[in-house]
C-alpha cells in the first residue's frame, strides 16, 4: 500500500523521514465507521484536536455507540502525551531550587505518589514522576491489556490518574503562568481537561482551581469519593 505525506488521499497515514513540520499529519480525514483499526478512538480524538484544537466540546464527545470506558482512556492517554509538551516548557523555570515543592495555591502542596512512601517532591520532579507513572500505568498489560474493552476495576484507576494530572495544569498556572498561557493558547489543554473530568465526573468540582475564561461550565454536582 502506498504511503502518504500529508497531501494524497490514500495509503497508510505516516510522516515520512524528511518531512517539513508544516507538512505533518496533513492528510484527510476519515468517518469513524470507515476507521477499521483498533486505536481508531486514538486516530479519531487526534483528527479532531489537528482540525480544531479549541473546540473542546467536538473532541471530548463520543461517537454514537462508542464505549465510555474505552473513550475515556483513550482521552486520558492523549492528555499524557499533549502534558509532556507542557513540561518541557516548565524546564526553561522550573527547578528545584524555584519551586521545592509541588504546590499550586498556599492551601496545597501534593505529595509524589512515584515514591515507595509518598513525600514531597520538588515539583519539575513531581511532573516528570506523574507522567512517567501514569504512562506505566495506561500501557500496562495487567490493568490495560486492551484497547477494545476496560476492566471495570481498571476504570476506577482513571480518576486517580486525572487528579495527579490536573496538579501538573494548576502548579504551571499559579506559578509558571506566561509558560501556562504560552502553552494553553496554543493547545487548549487545560480547557479540555477540565471540559472533560467534568462531563466524566472523573474530579470534584472543588478541586478544580484554574479557573479559565474560556472553560465552559458543566453542572454537575460531584461528591467527594
């Protein structure tokens, strides 16, 4: 099968070795019917960010018929992926002598959970350590072994994920805001996220301190677990 660089409109989708940055991903899109792999939830959340980054509420609703459990990992894959972006930025400031610890407002500072007893970590740390556990986690054949079906067991790690995730968001915000809004303005990151641990019920809403402009609001009433 012929492959593709970004402006023909058949064969295996791939940037080619060579190929200009302007020029990647530059294909066409496909329906999700006519999307015959199995990381089709992938292809389809990562076509709808390339068309519209901002338009949250596209990328975070599933098709018709589509698993929740399954959508809901795969987002929380993505999120990995797009946060790493993000941490690069934070290297250019953030540094333990900077930022000791892992805090975003005075009321919280988190402890790393990537430790055998969790503690305090500085917070470039604490980034790097949250991402890295949480790609172990999602890509572990024990909790994850599919990308079809979930274990109800492995759904409720979800939230877990979600919660040390989000920490990385409100630290870059309350203590690194030009790289936050440098990023944000770019990536619609943060707005997504939380468009979607509220539309999921994956956080409680106290919990949600960066309070964005552009963040539609979702009413939900979420208890404490």
């Amino acid at each position: 099968m012929e492959e593709i660089t970004g402006n023909s409109d058949e064969g295996i989708r791939r940037n080619r070795p060579g190929t200009k940055s302007k020029e990647m991903n530059q294909w066409p899109d496909v329906d999700f019917d006519d999307m015959d792999s199995i990381l089709c939830v992938q292809q389809l959340i990562q076509q709808r960010i390339k068309n519209n980054p901002s338009d949250v509420q596209t990328i975070i609703s599933p098709p018709p018929s589509q698993d929740e459990d399954v959508w809901k990992y795969e987002h929380i894959r993505q999120f990995c992926q797009e946060l790493n972006g993000l941490a690069v930025l934070l290297q250019t400031e953030c540094d333990p002598s900077s930022c000791p610890q892992m805090m975003a407002t005075e009321q919280w500072i988190y402890l790393c959970a990537a430790h055998k007893t969790p503690k305090e970590c500085p917070a470039i740390d604490y980034t790097r350590h949250t991402l890295d556990g949480a790609a172990v986690l999602l890509n572990s054949n024990k909790y994850f072994s599919s990308r079809v079906t979930i274990k109800d067991a492995s759904v409720a790690k979800l939230a877990s994920v979600c919660r040390r995730l989000y920490r990385i968001f409100s630290h870059a915000f309350y203590h690194h805001r030009s790289q936050f809004d440098a990023f944000e303005a770019e990536t619609f990151l943060c707005e997504r996220f939380t468009a979607f641990v509220k539309r999921y019920e994956l956080m409680t809403g106290e919990s949600l301190i960066v309070y964005l402009s552009s963040t539609v609001d979702v009413d939900i009433d979420i208890t404490e677990s």
